[in-house]
C-alpha cells in the first residue's frame, strides 16, 4: 500500500510515516518545508508540499497516487491562531490546506483519515464526547478551522476517516511534557491547571490506530487518545504534570489553579476533553495503551 502522510515534520506525521515503514508499505511524506539532513525515517520518500496552493496539492498527489492520505499537517498554534494577524493563515491551512488534500484525495481516489480535536465540541459538562455527535461549538479559531476541516472532507469525499485525539504528545515536537520537564528542571514548583479534563495521547500509539484504520474500509467519526487508567477515570493537566514529574525522578511540586487563574492562554480552552473511544473497540481496531503505559515509553524514548 502507498500511503501519503502530511506533516511529517511534526509529531504525528514523523510517527506515521514510521509505523508505516514498518509494517512495510511504501510511504511518502510531506511538510511544507522538506530539510533532508533532518533526522527524518529512512527508507520513505520526501515531497515538500504547502497545503494552502491547491495547484501544487492536486499536482504533486497526483505524482504520488496514494492509495491512503494521512492529514496531520496542521496550524496547531492554539493561542497564536487567536491574533487578528494570524487568522487567515490559520483557516488558509486548516480549513482551506485541508479541503484541497480532500479534494486531491478524491482526483486519485484515494481514502483519506483526518486528525481532528475535541476542540470542535464546546467542553461543556462532564459527560465524554461521543464521535458521532453532532453538536459542534468550537471555543476558539483553532476549533473553528479544525472543525471547518471536518466539514470539507465529509462534503467533499466518501472513503474517510475523522480520528479526533487530544493532549498530543511525539517525540518530534514541542508538547506539555517537554514544556514540564524543562520547567520542573529549575522550578521548584509550577502552577498547572486542575479543571481541564481528558486524556493524552502519544503519537506512536495513536499511529498504529491510524495504520490499522488505512487497512481497512471502515470508515467513519473515531475518538482516539490512551485509555484512561480506570474507565471513565480521566485526568486534569495537573494530574498529569505530576505523573510526569514523579516518573521523570523530580520533586517539583504541582500547584493546582483553575483556568481561570491561568492568564497566559489567549485562546478560551475546553474544560471538557473527555474523549468516549469505545467506537474503536466496536469497530475492531485495538484501543490505545493506558496513558501511564504511554507515559514512561515517551520517556524512555526522549532520553535515550
Ligand atoms: N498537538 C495537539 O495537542 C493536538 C491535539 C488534538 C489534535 N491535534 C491534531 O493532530 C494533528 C497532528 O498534530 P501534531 O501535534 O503532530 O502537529 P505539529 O507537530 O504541529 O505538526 C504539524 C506540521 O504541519 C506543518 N504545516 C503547517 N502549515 C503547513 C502547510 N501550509 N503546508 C504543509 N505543512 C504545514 C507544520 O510545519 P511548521 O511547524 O513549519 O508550521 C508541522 O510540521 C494536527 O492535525 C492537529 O490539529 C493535535
């Protein structure tokens, strides 16, 4: 199978083209800039391609003819999305960058799997989000143009896949655990927020979910992040700073504070990230490891 992967450069991307490797298909990846001396996986093939010019998408994937288009290209800059400045640039790639992949996708007949967010639901109440629900409120620009996103493949192609995930965390990328460990390093203690709720996700686990998914034909809404440690046992950001810094082997203490309290973020966050992933069961695929599981493996990963 060929598969195309977009944003190969980023977390997702980097692992998907890796899984995909391994299982032995032909993998293609691409990023908007292509820099060959990176540490990229050996053994694919590079196109350098910006999703925003539509001509180059539709030439460049009719050159490759994929049989499967990953989309992990993304603007994934949540408060940056929220200056005046930087808003067409958001919707141009994540809406726009987005539609022209499914569209290209559609030239070559290709299936195509989206990465989305829960960011799409408003993060209101306690009960998980279900993957077929309709009720779309997205809090901030960067919910808006993911959900746009959603919309464009859904109007545009059949053979599709929508896999919203949350809390993202690869070895190939700047995420929460980085941003902890460098804090606890030289920080006796750090303020994280307690009344964020969901799950994280690690891109290794959740590219095996997406292979598996480009095998087959069942396509669909899927919810994916690593299972929580007890069903329906999801975690805050300051639960979860804590595990960082208990298995990392630091004694930095986490202060708990609302959102409210947390002034840095421009963009409005759900406090709502529950995430309900038995539709991957139902389905067949196999569900994503524990995310404690998922934890220390990062870990091993990023310090060896
Ligand atoms: N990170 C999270 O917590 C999270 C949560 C939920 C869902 N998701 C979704 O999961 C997917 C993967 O996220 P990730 O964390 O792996 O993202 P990431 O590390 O930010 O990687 C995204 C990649 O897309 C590239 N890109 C940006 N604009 C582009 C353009 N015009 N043309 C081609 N490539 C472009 C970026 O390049 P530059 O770096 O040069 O801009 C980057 O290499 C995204 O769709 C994201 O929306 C992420």
């Amino acid at each position: 199978m060929r598969l195309l992967i977009t944003g190969v450069n980023g977390q997702l991307g980097f692992d998907c083209v890796t899984e995909a490797l391994r299982r032995g298909h032909n993998a293609v990846g691409s990023d908007i800039q292509m820099n060959f001396s990176d540490d990229l996986p050996v053994g694919a093939a590079y196109v350098p391609m910006d999703i925003t010019d539509a001509a180059a998408v539709s030439e460049k994937i009719r050159a490759v003819s994929p049989d499967v288009i990953i989309h992990c290209a993304a603007w994934t800059a949540v408060d940056a999305a929220e200056e005046l400045e930087n808003r067409e640039k958001v919707f141009a790639v994540n809406t726009q960058g987005t539609r022209n992949i499914a569209e290209a996708a559609g030239s070559v007949n290709a299936k195509m799997i989206y990465i989305s967010t829960d960011y799409v639901f408003n993060g209101r109440g306690e009960a998980p989000w279900m993957p077929d629900c309709r009720e779309f409120a997205p809090l901030n620009v960067y919910g808006k143009s993911k959900l746009q996103g959603e919309l464009a493949v859904a109007e545009i192609l059949e053979k599709y896949f929508i896999v919203r995930t949350s809390w993202v965390f690869g070895k190939n990328g700047n995420n929460f655990i980085k941003t902890m460990l460098r804090l606890g390093a030289d920080h006796p203690s750090v303020r994280v927020v307690s009344d964020q709720i969901g799950t994280p996700t690690y891109t290794k686990d959740l590219s095996v979910l997406l292979l598996d998914m480009a095998e087959t034909e069942k396509y669909g809404y899927y919810h994916a992040s690593n299972a929580e440690t007890a069903p329906g046992r999801y975690i805050s950001w300051a639960e979860f700073a804590r595990e960082i810094f208990r298995r990392a082997g630091l004694s930095t203490e986490v202060i708990p504070i609302t959102t409210s309290e947390y002034s840095a973020a421009k963009a409005v966050r759900p406090l709502n990230s529950r995430l309900d992933k038995s539709k991957i069961g139902e389905a067949g695929f196999a569900p994503l490891p524990d995310w404690k599981d998922a934890l220390s493996r990062y870990l091993r990963e990023i310090t060896n």
